[in-house]
C-alpha cells in the first residue's frame, strides 16, 4: 500500500485528531509543541491510557508499544502510581525547599547504580545531559566534549550535532564531523564538539587520544537508543573506559532510555561503571523528570555548601515531591522477576519479528536488548551504528508506522520500541501479526 493510501485510511480514521490539529495550528508553530511526536499531515491526540493501551481522540485503541518513547515500563496510569500522586497532589504540588521523597528516590537510584555515589534531579533529560557535560567541564577546566555520531541525548546546543546528519558532507565513517543538527548552533559549539564513530574501537580511541588534552567528557549511551537500539561490540564500553581514564576524562554514559534494562541500568549489564551517569523517563514514573549522577568527587562541583557551588544547577521545580514519589513506586515495582518478565518478552518479541521477516524474505532485521527493540529497513550486514541503520527506503520507517497505526498498533516513528511489565505473550503475538499484515500490504504496493 503506497503512504498516500495509508494516510488516507488514517485521515478517515481521525477526524477529531484532525479538527484539534486545526486549531493547534493557530496557537502553536506548525501545530506542534514536541517535534518527536509529529506526523504529516497531523498526529493522533491522545486522551486515555491504561496498562498496555492508548486511547485517541476518536475514540480508537491501540497497544501502545512507543510508551511515551520508553519512558512507560509499568504501561500506562499503573495503580500504585497514580494513587500516590493523588494522595500527595492534594497535600500541595511543588514547594520552594527539598522534601523527603527526593532523598529516597535518591537513596534508590545509588543503591541500584554504584557508580553514583551522589545525583541531583533535573525535569528533563536534556537538563541532565546538559548539566553532566557542564559539570564535567568545571571538574577537568577543558573545552571539549565527544558524542557518538547518531546519538541523541536531548535539545540543548552541545547535543545537537550529528544525530541523523546526512551522510554526504558529514565525513568519513571512522572520522565523523560535526554537523549541526539544524539552524542555531552556535560555531562555538560545533568547534568544541569532537565526533566518534560507535562501535568502531580503534579509530574511535586514536581520536580520543589525539584530542585528550582537550577533552573535558566523553559522552555516551552504552546501547545506541534513538540511533537504532545498537548494542555495543565486545569490548567496545570497556576499551572508552581505559582510555577516558588514561587521559582523566569524564566519562558520562547517558542512561535515560538504557536504565530500564536492568536494575542498575546498562552499565551493570555490561559492567562498566562510567564516572557520572544521566537518567530520565523511568525514574519518574510516567512525569517529567531527569537526574545525573555520579563519583561523589565530580559531582562536588554543585555542593553548595561553604559559599558559592562551582557549578549551580536551580530549576523551579527539580524534585517536586510527585515526581519523586512516582519514581519510587515505579522503581519499586520493578522487582527482579518484572526485569526477568521484560526480558523474556522482548527475547520473544525479537525472535517472531525475525521469523517473520525470514517467512516473507524481507529485508529487514530488528535490534534490540531486554525490552528495547527497533526494525530496521536495510539489507542483511549487521546493524552496528548510525550508517549501517540506515533505511534503503527512507520512507519505509513512517509507511510502517502508519500502517501499524492503522492495525490498533503504537510504535514510534523511527522503529524503535519498548515492551512494558502489563504486557504478556497476547500483545507480543498480537504486535507480530499486525507487523505481518503490514508487510502484506507493503508487498502489494
Ligand atoms: C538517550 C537520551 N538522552 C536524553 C534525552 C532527552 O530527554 P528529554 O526528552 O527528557 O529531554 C533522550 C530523549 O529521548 C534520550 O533518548
């Protein structure tokens, strides 16, 4: 089926959809407030979720395997959540001073996760990167950060090079360069931004070392998330954490979607333990939060205490208690046997999408770790950065999406998706044979 039709299918489908989107475009540039979320013509306007589905506007239900891009482990509205946020929201919503949940999440977060000794709260995960590349600054006093190319971590300037650049001006494989991820980066920004090819030890360390003296962090996802759900090659993580150690580089990896593979995130699965970590999504339960954390040393460039912090980090509403406590229960709730349950499902998950593929001769292929799964368009060679994920038809991901759409089925955009704890083997099967009926309907295009 070509796009046109599967939109028009999804047009007739979403009339109300449509209509707010007539009247966001009046208030809002373009409609849209969240560029992530934005489909052309317009996108679906959620009203309703409940474990493992999402209502829209017009009433349709859908599995939602995008859950607010992985940020959803428990699915949506878990009762455990909801009732503490209800019980604390009508004991006031924010508060100018610090209260107990934000010591507990805290206490939480570096119990599961050694290598933070100490963590601060921000509201997004863009704060949190950005806080952890400006910490690691003030602690080395160097310029300099590296990013992988294909690597999303938030919208602050210091991140926004080379996330989906096109291949074509953005340098070799081994030796990317820098290229803004669109208008409004400063020169500044892209001059002190050096880019690292994922999964590529060699060339990647001979760039590190040829720019250590530079180089305040180095700042990663131990798993690719947005690029494709890329793991690291054998080696790889371990090889970053010899040299940023070697050269005294902060090494941060950016565990905002990667925290949920385990109960202390990638970093335990793998077993490197970066000097300062950032989290986001999970930790807070379903509300805007982020946190970034770390070797207590590093991080002592934000104590307050005996006069001015090196680096100070305020925020209107870091740790608001509902945020905080929703993250405790969410934290709580996943128990070594939620963990186990993911695992299984997204194992099962990823072996029915390659049978399928295989029943179909499709050329197509899905990554993935634990609960994080994405498809990929391209041929069959091995998916190992931003280059190698490439679709060959680059309209292919968003005809998927629409289609899956279409079936009751939410994915996100880009192929990337998440089981989540209130799903069982009937979404997985269910997710399975809407992919098919997608891939039918491809094959009669
Ligand atoms: C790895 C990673 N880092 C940082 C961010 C930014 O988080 P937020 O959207 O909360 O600002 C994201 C968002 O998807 C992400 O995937």
């Amino acid at each position: 089926m070509s796009l046109e039709t599967l939109i028009a299918d999804y047009q007739a489908k979403t009339p109300r959809s449509r209509a707010l989107f007539e009247e966001a475009q009046r208030v809002l540039p373009g409609g849209n407030t969240r560029t992530t979320v934005f489909i052309d013509p317009y996108p679906f306007y959620a009203v309703r979720g409940a474990g493992p589905r999402i209502w829209d506007a017009d009433g349709h239900e859908r599995l939602d395997f995008n859950g607010n891009y992985t940020s959803l482990i428990l699915g949506h509205a878990p009762p455990a959540v909801v009732e503490v946020v209800r019980e604390l929201a009508e004991r006031g919503l924010s508060f100018p001073g610090p209260s107990e949940h934000e010591v507990r999440l805290a206490e939480v977060l570096t119990r599961r996760v050694p290598s933070c000794e100490r963590v601060r709260f921000t509201n997004s995960g863009t704060e949190a990167t950005m806080l952890a590349v400006r910490g690691a600054r003030a602690y080395t006093g160097r310029p300099k950060i590296a990013k992988f190319e294909g690597s999303y971590h938030g919208t602050h300037d210091w991140v926004q090079v080379s996330i989906t650049p096109p291949v074509e001006g953005a340098g070799s494989r081994r030796r990317p360069k820098p290229v803004p991820a669109g208008a409004g980066v400063p020169p500044a920004v892209l001059k002190n931004v050096l880019v690292l090819p994922w999964n590529q030890p060699e060339a990647c360390l001979a760039r590190i070392d040829r720019h250590a003296r530079e180089l305040a962090a180095v700042l990663c996802e131990p798993v690719q998330g947005a690029a494709g759900v890329i793991p690291p090659v054998d080696g790889f993580l371990p090889a970053l954490r010899e040299v940023t150690s070697r050269h005294g580089i902060v090494l941060v990896f950016d565990e905002v979607i990667t925290f949920r593979l385990s109960p202390g995130g990638a970093q335990t699965l793998y077993g490197v333990a970066p000097d300062l970590t950032t989290f986001g999504k999970i930790i807070g339960g379903g509300l805007a939060v982020g946190a970034f954390g770390g070797r207590a040393e590093v991080m002592g460039v934000f104590d307050p205490r005996g006069g001015k912090p090196k680096v100070a980090q305020g925020g209107t509403f870091n740790a608001n208690p509902l945020t905080m406590a929703a993250g405790i229960r969410t934290l709580e709730a996943l128990t070594p046997e939620a963990y186990a349950h993911l695992d299984r499902l997204g194992n099962s998950l990823r072996e029915k999408v390659r049978k399928l593929f295989r029943a179909r001769g499709v050329r197509a292929q899905v990554t993935g770790v634990g609960s994080l799964f994405c498809l990929h368009w391209t041929p069959r060679r091995p998916v190992i950065d931003f280059r190698s994920s490439r679709p060959v038809d680059p309209e292919q991901p968003l005809r998927t999406y629409v289609g899956l759409l279409n079936e009751g089925i939410l994915l996100s955009q880009r192929g990337m998706g998440a089981v989540s704890v209130p799903m069982g083997d009937a979404e997985v099967d269910r997710f399975v044979e809407a992919l098919g009926q997608v891939l039918d309907a491809e094959a009669r295009r």
